[in-house]
C-alpha cells in the first residue's frame, strides 16, 4: 500500500502542477473552431433616385465565380438584372441592367461588379433611377 501511494503522490503532484499552469485566456485560445469557407453573400445597401431603400446582393464561394445578383427595393421588389458587358484583365468588371415597372414608378437599374477568383468580388457601384408613370 505504501508503494502505490508513494507512486501515486508524484504523479497527483505532476497533474496538478500541469492543469494549474492553463489560465482562461489559454484554454479559451485552444477552442477555437476552424470553420471552413462557404458561401460569401456581399451586399450593398443604397437609396433609389425616388428615396426608397434598397440592397444589392451577390454570393460567391471562395475561389468561384460569383452567382445570385439581385436588386430588392423596399415595397417593390426585385428589379430582374441581365448582364450587359464584361472587361476581362487582372481585375474584372461586369455591368448589369435591369427594369422594373412599380406601382407609380419605373426603376432603371444599373449594377457595376468588379474582383476576380482569387480577391473575391465586390458591388462597386449600384444605382437606381425611378422615372414617374
């Protein structure tokens, strides 16, 4: 009996003298989670010429071309979009347009993406111009 404590008393000591030496900041660093890369929606949030509220959207997955470009206007809608030019080079740029008959308005939309596979993409520039009925 005296053998097993006397082999246990070190090895008691040692647990406690490596387990005292985690702090919080420690432990906490070590939980981190690695959350693999998915979809990246970008959004850009702008005021229609007649005031109202909208958002411009696109999603890309990291290293993909980007897919889903909308236009939602607050109490109208999407504006359906078509691509109407791209310029190729180390940085792309691909204009859209679309049309949307609302209520009292008609909105011209005009969308400017620019980026590549590799920085990802952006909405650089995006407006819309509401023309009365």
């Amino acid at each position: 009996m005296k053998k097993v404590i006397g082999l246990l008393a070190p090895v008691l000591v040692f647990t406690v003298g490596l387990f005292s030496s985690f702090t919080p900041e420690k432990v906490k660093a070590s939980t981190q989670k690695f959350t693999p890369p998915g979809v990246i929606t970008v959004t850009k949030n702008f005021t229609t010429s007649n005031g109202l509220p909208a958002v411009a959207t696109l999603q890309y997955t990291s290293g993909q071309v980007y897919s889903s470009i909308t236009i939602t206007i607050q109490g109208e809608g999407n504006v359906p979009l078509t691509s109407v030019s791209h310029s190729s080079g180390p940085i792309y740029a691909d204009r859209f347009e679309g049309y949307k008959a609302g209520s009292y308005y008609e909105y011209f939309a005009d969308v400017l993406v620019t980026g590549n596979q590799t920085i990802g993409w952006q909405i650089s520039d995006v407006s819309v111009e509401a023309v009365v009925i």
